[in-house]
C-alpha cells in the first residue's frame, strides 16, 4: 500500500517506507521505471530480513505519483528524491542508484553529502541525456526535437515510445556531474555488467576515473545486461551493501 508525500512544488510522490535500524537505504529507480521493480522489491526484502530502514520511491511522471512522464525531466527528478530523502528518512543514508537512479544518485551526493552513509550505483548513467540521447541523435533527429519540442523513439522496455522532450535535454544539460568535480567523501561502490546494451561499460570506467572517493571501487560483471536482476546480480547487490563499511 503507497503512501504519498506532498512536495512544496505541488507534486505528489508515492512512497513506501519500512521502519528500522541505520543506516537506512534508500532505492533510486531508473527512467521511466516504478518503485515496483525486481531491484526495489529485492532490496526491501533483504532490509526487513536484516532489520534496515527503507525507502522506496516514485519520481514525479513515474508509477504511482502525480504529473505525466513527459512533463519531468532529470531536475524534476532530483528534487523529488530530496524532498523524498529528507522529508521521510532521518540520519544518513544508503543510497542505491539503479541507471538514471545512479545519475540522481550522485546529484544527491553533491547536494547533501552529510546526509549519504555510503553510495551504490547500478550501471549509473550520469549525465546520459546528453552523453547517450543528444550525442547519439542524428541531424534529422535533432531537428525534429529542436522544432517539435519531442522526438518519440522505440523502447526495448514497455509497448510505448520513449518520448524525449527538449525540456528533458535542456534541463539535463544543468544537471551534469561530469564536466566538473564530483567528490564522494564516503564508502562507493559502482557495479556494471558487461554486457549492458543501454549503458556503454565505457561509462563506468568513466565516472571511476572522474570522481574521487577516499573508498571507491568498481564491479564488472561479465555478461550482465542492464536491467542486472539476475539472482547472481540481485545478490552482488546486497552483499555489496552488507560489506560496506
């Protein structure tokens, strides 16, 4: 059963929190995914069964929350989890990042370092509106979005298209990580499988390099695509956090 929190932007985000011990972990989803996914369902589970806070959550456009997908973009987002973190966990947290997940992840990071226990990403993809989307668009694509405002592009995920707003590229160009520093003063952990088809392993390698960390460490799994919700992959995941320090 969803509960909801009120944002001061009018926007109204559906959550469900379990009660427990710190550090609390808190699951950020991808694009265009739900709260109800196997990851988030996943981790909740392994939380209750080791006596953890948890919290997991809708972005504003996504599953159960208010407002259209196509309305949001990655600062909409941002501010949903912070107003979600903030309002709904107390002391530091755990924040496990999944895809975009890993991109709010790390602007979460960057905007309350002291609130962040440790960080796990799964295949982060910083900064992807314009690494992946804008980079990767051809002319007649950019022209498109230019002029319409929206670019409909097939998903390999759900019968619908992907609409990619230019508001959603606009915005994402104020969001990136990794054309400045990006410092993680606490226990990171990236993991990415080899091979994921929407997130070049490249990227990863990437953001190891970039960011600093007085404890980071990368994690390839060799064969994993992107959605990573294999039991051994599901597994990586929570044994990563039980080992963090």
């Amino acid at each position: 059963m969803n509960d909801y929190l009120e944002t001061p932007s009018g926007r109204r985000i559906a959550y469900v929190r379990t009660q427990g011990k710190g550090p609390g972990i808190v699951f950020l989803g991808g694009f265009k995914s739900d709260m109800s996914g196997t990851k988030a369902v996943h981790l909740e589970a392994w939380a209750k069964e080791h006596g953890h806070a948890f919290l997991r959550f809708d972005y504003s456009g996504h599953g159960g929350s208010s407002e259209t997908f196509e309305e949001g973009c990655i600062g909409d987002w941002a501010e949903d989890a912070f107003q979600a973190i903030t309002t709904l966990t107390d002391g530091s947290q755990v924040l496990v990042g999944s895809s975009m997940g890993g991109w709010i992840s790390l602007l979460m990071a960057r905007r309350m370092p002291e609130r962040v226990a440790a960080l796990v990403t799964i295949a982060a993809a910083p900064d992807f509106t314009e690494r992946g989307f804008w980079a990767g668009f051809s002319e007649d694509y950019r022209q498109v979005l230019t002029r319409d405002g929206r670019l409909e592009l097939p998903s390999d995920y759900a019968d619908q298209p992907y609409v990619i707003t230019r508001r959603l590229i606009e915005d994402g160009r104020y969001q990136q990580v990794m054309n400045q520093p990006l410092d993680l003063p606490f226990p990171t952990r990236f993991l990415q499988g080899t091979a994921d088809k929407d997130v070049p392993m490249q990227w990863a390698l990437d953001l190891l390099d970039h960011a600093t960390s007085p404890d980071m460490r990368l994690t390839l799994v060799k064969g994993a695509d992107h959605r990573f919700s294999t039991p051994e992959c599901l597994d990586l995941v929570t044994e990563t956090i039980r080992s963090l320090p």
